[in-house]
C-alpha cells in the first residue's frame, strides 16, 4: 500500500522533490504546505493542493497523512520544523532520485533530498533533512551533517566534513579532509582548501572567510 506524504514548500524545490517522489513510487503526495504565502491555500502546485500553513498540520494527521518531507532550501528552517512536524506524529520521508548514484555502503538519514545525477561515494554518512543537489558530487567517507545543503554541481573530495546546516554553493569545490563549520556558507564558485569556522560566510579562489553570519 503507499502511504500518504505532505510536502512543505510549495515553490521551486519543491518541483524537484515532487518529481523525485512521483518518480520513486513509494509514496502518494496528498497535499502541500505553504507558510511563507498563506493567501495560497486552496491553489494547485504542479497538480497537488496547497492545504495552508503549519496551522494545518493536525489536519492533515486527521487525514491519515503519515510521512512529510520538506521542499525548500532553508537549512535553519527545515532543523527546526522537522522538530515540529515530528512532535506531531509525522514520520520524515527521504527522496532519492532514480539516476542518483549511492554505494551500497553509504548511511542516509530520514528527511534527505538526493536529486538527480548526485554521487555519493563509498563510506559517507548524510544525515537528517540534508539536500544533496543536482550533479553535485559526494567523495569517500565524506560526513554530511543534519540539515547541510550540497548545492547543484558542488564537488567534495574525500572525508570533508560539511557541519550542521551548512550550505555549500553551487559549483563550489571543496578539497579532501577539510571541515565547513556547522552555519557556515560557502559562495558559489568557491574552491576551499582550508577549514571553515562555524557560521560565517566565505568565498573566492581560493575561499577566504568574508564576515560572521549572525544565526
């Protein structure tokens, strides 16, 4: 029997998570939600229901939803409501797209997005509500920690570690056995070579870090 998913986010990433859930099978997304636009309750996104804000979730228990997953980028957000949306009840779904390609050994947790073309080599563990974006590429035993966002054509050598909610930008290159702080945010394009202190924003070729991020 397939179980009932709720998808939160009702914008552009949220069209790649629903592709990659239509596409697995395993579940039937009943309907989304939408806190940032509560005026679009009772719209059509890519042929599901936008339902509401979080103020619908026990509604949505009623309805014998099991399982959410999250369709936005947000890594700070996605942490926090996940605490929410399980306190309610909801078990989190994780989404890997059919040509992503994972070895056998690697260790995902519930909540993540694999999208199409990712790799994720031999030995790493992702953790909970993590993004890995299109074409992005995961070395051996690299460590994804919860809520981190590999963003589209990121290439990260082996045993990086990426902290809690951190995001890496897109086309970003990150060399073996160097840590991103959990917060922290890497621009796009970068090339990192050293270690990244936690919640600060850095850049360039190679990456310097440019300010502290206030969390």
């Amino acid at each position: 029997m397939i179980s009932k998913l709720l998808i939160w986010g009702a914008s552009g990433h949220a069209l790649v998570v629903i592709d990659i859930i239509r596409l697995q099978g395993i579940y039937e997304i009943v309907g989304l939600l939408d806190n940032v636009n509560p005026q679009r309750q009772g719209e059509n996104f890519c042929g599901v229901p936008i339902f509401g804000g979080q103020e619908q979730l026990d509604f949505c228990k009623d309805k014998g939803i099991e399982h959410t997953i999250f369709g936005f980028g947000d890594c700070q957000a996605r942490l926090k409501l996940s605490e929410l949306v399980v306190g309610k009840g909801f078990s989190l779904a994780t989404a890997i797209h059919p040509t992503a390609t994972i070895a056998a050994d690697v260790s995902i947790e519930p909540g993540t997005v694999i999208a199409a073309g990712a790799v994720v080599n031999s030995g790493a563990r992702i953790g909970r509500n993590v993004i890995i974006n299109t074409c992005a590429s995961v070395d051996h035993e690299c460590v994804i920690e919860d809520g981190a966002h590999i963003c589209p054509g990121v290439n990260l050598a082996g045993r990086v570690t990426v902290g809690r909610a951190a995001k890496v930008g897109i086309g970003a290159t990150v060399i073996d056995r160097v840590r991103i702080g959990a917060g922290a945010l890497i621009g796009a394009g970068a090339v990192v070579v050293d270690d990244i202190p936690d919640s600060v924003l850095a850049y360039g070729i190679p990456a310097r870090v440019i300010r502290k991020i206030d969390v």
